[in-house]
C-alpha cells in the first residue's frame, strides 16, 4: 500500500491503483477469514498442534447430540496498538460515552485506509490523497512491524483462561456423565495467525460432525470480570453467527444459573468461531470485558495468572455444561 502510493505521487497513478488495489483485496482477504490467497503463494507452509479430547458416546447416531467446544493455546504478541489507557481513561472521566457503543473501533480499517487514499487519488488526480495514503499506509506497517519486534504475552486470559474451561468441563462431565451426548474438546493452536487451527479442525473433522446434530461452543478469553455473548464478528464487515435460537437457549440458562451474561456485543477482531459458523453448524462465542469494554490485559504483558478473574472461568464452565446437559436432553442441574 505505501509502494502505491508512492507510485501515485511519481507520476504513475495507473500503476499506484492496480497495486493499491491488490493490497486492498489482499487485507481484506487476510483480516476477514477469505481463502488466503495471497499467504498460501508467499508463505512457507507451518505445522500447527489441536488437542482434541472425547467423552460421552462414541458416535452421533439416533438422539446422540454432538458439542464440540472450542478454545485455544496459543500466546499472542504485545504491541503500542493494543495499549488500553486511553479507553481506560474515557471510562474513568465518561463513563456514559463508552456504554453507547457495543462494537469496537475496527483496527483492520487503517490498514485499508492507505489502499483507498492511493485509489482516489488515482481516480482525482489529487497528490493531497496520495500523501495521506503514503502516511496512513506508514503509520499501519509501523504499527505491524512494532507488533512483530514484541515478545510473545504469556497469554492467560487469551486464551488460557478458554482451556481451563475445557479442563473444567472434563471434570464435570466426569463427575456427572451426559446421556446422549458426544462432547469434544478442542484446543486450537495458530488462532493468532487468524484461525488456522480451527481451519485445520474443521478440515479433518468435518465429516464426523453432522450439521443437525452439532453444536459449537468457543471459549475466548473469559477470564476478565463481565461474561459476555458475542452476537457477530466481522474485522472488516460484520457477520453473524450462525444458529440464533442456540444464542437465545444460552441467555436462558445464564439467568437459571444466576450468571450475569451481557448481550448485544459485536467483535472487530476475528475469532475461532467464524469458521464452523460459515459451515452451517450453530455457535455461541463467549468472551469477558473490563468495565471499560476491553478483554482484561488483552496482548499485554500484564496476561498473568494472576490477573484473571477465576469467577467468570467458573461462571462460562458452568453455563456451558447446562448448555451441553439442555442440548442433550438431560435434566439441568447447576
């Protein structure tokens, strides 16, 4: 994108806009989980780890339902772009401004901004765009590169939080077995590299996993003080999550349970679940925010185990057993 914008300024705005318009598409394809064209002819293909672990019945046959839960356990990387002070202090001074607002800024947007300035410039033949594409294209490939020199978090709240409820489960699956039920665990690895674990999953255990009979829970760092329900995701448009009713059941047996669950919430940053929900299959994503609506120490340094707020772990475990319990036909308990 700064290649063309640069090429629009020296006199070459036929050239600039063919490649501003290849860096629009390739980010776009890239930050909205699309089929990756440009990362599969660039990049040196990777090994990633799933861990996936089974209990209950054995196959999805006559009422046999199927929950597969989802997290993930890879650590992401810091960097100036994740620094919350500033919405921290918004809260802080205006609390009432932050409430109107149940989608994030969307990030990705800078990274198109640049692409967009070369193509009008082009288009109007005004070197004013052309210069702001060049600093807003530099300014987003800064940012990237200040993410790419940081060290990796430890990662407890994204997404750690997300397997100690996977392990959680396990323990009250084992204590309280599920009739009916097939329940996967899943682990996803590379959700950092924009869902290439779940991608990875899905593409060896699609044919396993009826589309009637399957159900997806994903676990995304849940260790902040307020549980909540994502309705969509979309970093550069949104999309909705497929199988509304399943988000309605969950909302139901949130309030049985006496669990605070906040609703409403859409992500800028893409998720694990987006995957099987463009599959068909439906999905309820549950995060955690800080009262200042960001995931807790979310790609700081400050991921620590200590720093997590155990009670919502606790409190998504729980609903998503009573979610699984609902789902099979089984008595809920709490």
């Amino acid at each position: 994108g700064v290649a063309a914008a640069a090429l629009a300024l020296r006199g070459r705005p036929r050239a600039g806009a063919l490649l501003a318009a290849l860096s629009f598409a390739g980010i776009v394809d890239e930050a909205q989980n699309g089929p990756r064209i440009v990362r599969r002819l660039i990049r040196r293909r990777r090994v990633t780890v799933n861990v996936v672990a089974r209990a209950g019945e054995r196959e999805a046959r006559g009422d046999v339902k199927t929950v597969v839960v989802i997290a993930h356990h890879d650590a992401p990387q810091t960097g100036l772009i994740f620094d919350q002070s500033l919405q921290k202090r918004i809260y802080e001074v205006a609390p009432e401004v932050l409430e109107r607002f149940k989608t994030a800024p969307p990030q990705w947007w800078l990274g198109l901004a640049g692409p967009l300035g070369t193509l009008a410039a082009a288009l109007t033949r005004r070197r004013s765009l052309a210069r702001f594409a060049l600093a807003i294209g530099a300014l987003a490939t800064g940012l990237i590169a200040d993410v790419a020199r940081s060290e990796t978090v430890p990662g407890a709240n994204d997404n750690l939080s997300g397997v100690a409820a996977l392990v959680g489960l396990a323990e009250l699956f084992a204590e309280r077995p599920i009739e009916n039920l097939r329940l996967m665990l899943v682990s996803c690895g590379a959700e950092e590299t924009l869902q290439d674990g779940i991608r990875a999953f899905m593409s060896s255990h699609a044919g396993e996993l009826d589309v009637r009979s399957t159900y997806f829970v994903n676990l995304d760092t849940v260790g902040s003080p307020h549980l909540v329900m994502l309705e969509a995701e979309g970093p550069v448009w949104m999309e909705s999550y497929s199988g509304p009713w399943l988000r309605e059941e969950t909302a139901a047996h949130a309030g049985r349970l006496g669990i605070e669950l906040r609703r409403g919430y859409r992500a800028r940053a893409s998720t694990d679940s987006v995957i099987p929900s463009r599959a068909g299959y439906p999905i309820v994503t549950l995060v955690s925010m800080t009262d200042w609506l960001m995931p807790a120490n979310y790609h700081l340094p400050s991921d620590v185990p200590e720093n997590l707020d155990h009670a919502a772990v606790a409190d998504a475990t729980r609903l998503t057993f009573a979610l699984a319990q609902h789902l099979a036909g089984a008595r809920a308990s709490g």
